[in-house]
C-alpha cells in the first residue's frame, strides 16, 4: 500500500482501451520451420499462432501498474508484454512523452501473430518478441532509497529461456530506467537480441538525432544498406539519392559504438533521450 511518505507511488489499477478483438488461436500445431520473419527465423511451435484480427471494436477492461513521481507517470500494462503504454510529463500538461495509443487495435506484425503499437515494446529473443501479445507475471519492488521497479517477467517457450525487465522511478528525478535480467536455463549456448521499439508522435518539427559514429542505416536483417545521414545510393532499388530530402532519418542504425540517441519536439521543449549501460552476459 502506497503512504504519504513514499514519494514514488505504485499501485495496481483498471483501465479501459476500445478495443479490436483477435480470433482464436490455431488448433493445430504449426511448425513454420522454413518460414523467414523479418530476417530471422519465423518458427513459432509451441507458441499459438493468431492469424485473425476482427473489424469491430468495444471497450475492454486491463490490468495495469502505475508508477508516479512529482515529476512523471509512467503507464505499464502486463496483459501485452509488460510493455511502457505511456509516459506523462506532469511538469508539463501531462504531455504524453512517448506515443499514448488509446485503441487496442492489433496488426499481425508478431512473430505469433498479433502485436499493437504505441509506447515502448521490450523484444527479446527476437524481434516483436514471441510474448508481445501475452500477459506477463509482475511484481513491485520497493529500494531503500526510496525507488520503486516494476518487474515484469516471462518465460520464452521457444529457447526456454527467462527474461525480465524492470521499469524503476526514482523519487527526486524525472529518469525513468530500464533493468534487464536474462537467464537461460538450458546447458546449451544460446543466442538473443535485446532492443527497445518506441513510438512517438511526430510531425514537420520533430527532429531525431543519433551519435556522430553513426555513417550507415540498414533494414531488418540488413537487407539493404544505406549510408548516413545523407543517402549516397540506392535503397531497395529506390534512387534514394536523388529524392528530395534524401536526409532520412527513418531507418535503423549501425555500426554505433556510442550508447544513445534521442529526439525532440523544440514547440513543446519534451524530449527523449536512450542511453545503454554495458551489458553482463546473459546468466544460467
């Protein structure tokens, strides 16, 4: 139970989305081994395969964990991956810092289906992670320094690994920190990726800026490559280069030795900011 001496509150609420319905998972296993997803291997067995998303909506309740400071509110909801739904700026008009998707309407973009857009999605082992449209188990952590973690965790029945990540506010700082577990426990070595898939809102003002190591962007399994900041060739086959505006900051980055990126919205002075600690190796 939250008190008045804790000055980051936590607690469990209710929320209600409008929301698009998904159909019933496949009956019968589907294997997919030779099946490309995204660059990747697109096997699914033994996660349930949805290949369905119906057109009408209605309003749904979910379970969510809110973390809240004098500073920022910061909006988990376990029932989809533990994702970030949203992050509000309480020092300024609760502006939405990340994208606040107020509709629950799945798009079947996940390696088993579904998978919705908005806030921060955690993907591991893979992208659009196996367990992005599946609930997780969490728990509040309280620090002696007065911190608060949500941890949300899973297992991964594809590699039989188990993640966690745990979103921690602190009492005096807007900084909202992200902690990552990883834990294999098989005796074989097994490989993973770990990246964060934010959405924000966007439009003529907002500006992206990445570290000046960064000379060259790529596509999902870098199916094609393009150099940057300025598009010197072509890009699946598109003569980028003598496009206007060929400064296209929309891809993803490579070869960054530097730990962060950012962007910013200079109308509404809020921004984002990533930085990366270094990494210990996964545990077993």
């Amino acid at each position: 139970m939250n008190t008045a001496r804790e000055l980051v509150q936590a607690e469990e609420l209710t929320i209600d989305y409008s929301t698009y319905s998904v159909g019933e998972p496949e009956r019968h296993p589907l294997f997919f081994e030779k099946r490309v997803y995204q660059g990747s291997n697109g096997k699914v067995y033994p996660l349930p395969f949805i290949d369905k998303v119906f057109d009408v909506r209605e309003v749904r309740s979910y379970r969510a964990i809110r973390l809240e400071n004098d500073f920022v509110r910061v909006l988990l909801l376990p029932e989809f991956g533990g994702r970030i739904h949203a992050i509000q700026d309480k020092t300024n008009n609760d502006y939405d810092i990340f994208y606040h998707q107020k509709v629950i309407k799945p798009a079947l973009v996940g390696l088993a289906g579904p998978w919705i857009s908005g806030g921060v999605e955690f993907n591991w082992p893979q992208h659009h992670r196996p367990g992005t449209f599946m609930p997780t188990d969490w728990a509040i952590e309280r620090a002696s320094d007065g911190s608060v973690t949500a941890w949300m965790s899973e297992h991964d029945p594809l590699n039989r690994l188990k993640g966690m990540h745990g979103v921690r506010l602190k009492p005096d700082s807007s900084l909202v920190e992200l902690r990552v577990r990883l834990f294999n426990r098989t005796p074989y070595l097994q490989t993973f990726l770990w990246w964060a898939n934010a959405a924000v809102k966007v439009h003529d003002e907002y500006q992206s800026f990445f570290p000046p190591d960064v000379y060259y962007v790529a596509d999902h399994a870098k199916r094609a490559i393009s150099s940057f900041p300025i598009a010197s060739n072509t890009y699946y086959g598109v003569d980028y280069q003598s496009r206007p505006g060929a400064n296209n900051l929309t891809f993803y980055k490579h070869r960054g030795k530097s730990s962060g990126l950012g962007a910013t919205r200079p109308s509404v002075v809020p921004g984002t900011a990533n930085s990366a600690m270094t990494a210990r190796p996964i545990s077993n």
